[in-house]
C-alpha cells in the first residue's frame, strides 16, 4: 500500500515537472524566433518624396515586431532626390548596395523588389499671378506709407516657378531700399517649409501722385486765362517738368504766351501777366515819402506789366523819371 502510494506522488510530481518544462519551451522558442524573424522589406514600383534624399521608407513598406529595426532601416538614404517635379529611376542593384553600405545584413530581411523603381518629387507651382500679388501686397504695407500718396501703375513678376510640396511663403525684398520711386527692382524669395527654395526677380512703376494745374481745353495765344480755363489734376511727380504749377492763383489773370493744347501742364514760362500800361497811355504819377503823397499826371514811354519798372513823362515838368507800375493807371517813383 505504502508503495502504491509513492508511485502516485511521483507520478502527480513528474506530471509537474513536464507542465513547467512545455511552459519554458514555449516561452523562450518564442523570444528567439522574434529576434530572428527577417524583417519584411516590400519596395513599390512607384514612390513620391517630398525630402532632398530618398530613404528606404519613402519607397518601401517595411515591417517586423521590432519598431526600433523598422525605424533604423526607414532612415538608409538611398539617394538624392530628383529636382521638384521631376522623377528617378532607381535600379535594384542599387539598393542593395546603399543597404549593405549602412551596415544591414540582407540575410536577415526579407526583399521584395522590383527590378526598377520610378521616384517622383512632389512639387508645386507658384503662379505668376501669386508673385505679383506679393508683390502689390509688399506694396500696400511698405511703399505707400513711406510715399503718402502713391499709385502702383505697374507690376513685372516673369513667369511661374515650381518649388517642392509644403508649406509655401513668399518674401519680397526690394533691391535698392532708398528707391521707392519710379521703377522700383524687388527679389522675391519662395519658401518652401521656412527653406529657401528659389529666389525670383520683379519690379513695380510707382507712381508719387501731386496735383498740378493742367489746360482745361485748348488756350490761345494772348489768352487773359480765368478759372474756367484750368484745373487740378493729380499726376505722377516723375512725369513733370521740375517747374510745374501747383496753385491756380499762379497763372489767374495772366496771359498765354503762345497756344496751350489741352491737358497740358502749365508752367511759369508759358504765361505772362498782361499789358497793364501802353505806351503814350496817361497815367498817374504818385510818389511817397514819410507818410506824404504827391500825384501828377504822365505819359508812359515804355509798356508796362504789374511790377515792371518804366519810364514816364513829368507833364508838367516834361522829365522823364522811372517808376514801378502798380495798376493800370498808376505808376510809383521813388521820392
């Protein structure tokens, strides 16, 4: 009985001993076949990058338990990316080569590839109507403050360019920062995820705007100008001659020296005050001294305009004297 006994405790305990064995086998089989399952590496045919440099993980699908394994063999650069929108072909020879030359045992991954790969990089196209838009947007926040009143006639911006896929920004910078007058040359530069990518040139006509008195309508020669006869046109400075009119009451009253067409910029030597005194004209002759005043009558011998300087004859003493006309009946010496 005794023996029986023992023999059903040896067995209940080598009935043990077996369940913790499989639960070891099974345990540390499953470690091992982990570290030594290949990592599965399936390259497209085709693939898209947005980087300078293709890595295995632009044109491959890689997996395996391991994140760290599939997150190293994603980094290998394969090779430099192809212009923007551009394409390479890559041939499988060369993979091979870039993954044994960054240290990876092609025994231990598994490779599926084709015999050519088709590597396009993205890109994208900035118009030339987007640059020129920078452009006038460059010229509402930093010329027109600067010039107070300011008018973009023209905006020259070339033609578009393509930039890698991301983020787009452009920046203008103007070439000649004191120049903000008249054919301004700018540089804009495009940004593509805060890189530079390409710089293009441009330039903008300002204009500075300031009123000037123009010929309302065609003027003839001698013509005693009135206030129907002018106006105000706001032009651009640089288009005017350096001694343009800016007041009406500059040229009011005075005659022309010669036809006017119309629209035409009026400018001191275009018109002269009128012939206020003839000659043989009587006038008055007045002079003043500490706070007297004595008048006599005159011949004039010289024509006269407001403020010329004349000569006239004493009628009653017949000497000639010189006086400065005042109106068209008054000329005054000095006493």
């Amino acid at each position: 009985m005794e023996i029986k006994v023992q023999a059903m405790a040896y067995r209940r305990m080598l009935k043990s001993w077996m369940v913790l064995a499989g639960i070891f086998l099974l345990q540390v089989p499953a470690t091992a076949v982990r570290a030594e399952m290949p990592v599965q590496v399936k390259v497209a045919r085709q693939a898209t990058v947005t980087g300078d440099m293709i890595r295995l993980g632009d044109i491959a699908a890689i997996s395996h338990p391991d994140a760290r394994r599939c997150s190293v063999l994603k980094g290998v650069v394969i090779g430099r990316a192809p212009l923007a929108g551009s394409s390479r072909v890559l041939d499988r020879g060369l993979v091979r080569m870039r993954l044994r030359q960054h240290g990876v045992d092609l025994a231990r991954i598994q490779l599926e590839m084709p015999f050519k790969i088709t590597v396009v990089r993205a890109a994208q196209t900035v118009t030339a109507e987007r640059i020129r838009e920078a452009v006038r947007d460059f010229f509402r926040r930093r010329i027109a403050p600067r010039i107070g009143r300011a008018r973009l006639r023209k905006v020259n911006a070339g033609d578009k360019v393509t930039v890698p896929g991301g983020l787009l920004a452009l920046h203008v910078i103007p070439l000649r920062p004191r120049k903000l007058i008249g054919n301004v040359p700018l540089a804009v530069e495009v940004y593509v995820n805060g890189r530079l990518q390409k710089k293009v040139f441009a330039s903008v006509v300002v204009e500075s705007i300031v009123d000037a008195v123009v010929a309302r309508h065609m003027l003839k020669r001698s013509r005693l100008i009135t206030e129907a006869d002018v106006m105000l046109k706001p032009l651009d400075r640089s288009r005017l001659p350096r001694n343009f009119v800016s007041d009406p009451q500059e040229v009011l009253g005075k005659r022309t020296k010669r036809r006017i067409p119309a629209d035409t910029v009026l400018r001191p030597d275009l018109v002269d005050l009128p012939c206020l005194i003839r000659r043989r004209d009587v006038v008055t002759i007045i002079a003043r001294a500490d706070g007297l005043e004595i008048s006599t009558l005159g011949e004039a011998r010289q024509r006269g305009r407001l403020g010329d300087r004349i000569r006239v004859v004493n009628l009653d003493s017949k000497k000639n004297v010189y006086g400065r006309v005042m109106d068209k009946n008054t000329v005054e010496v000095d006493f």
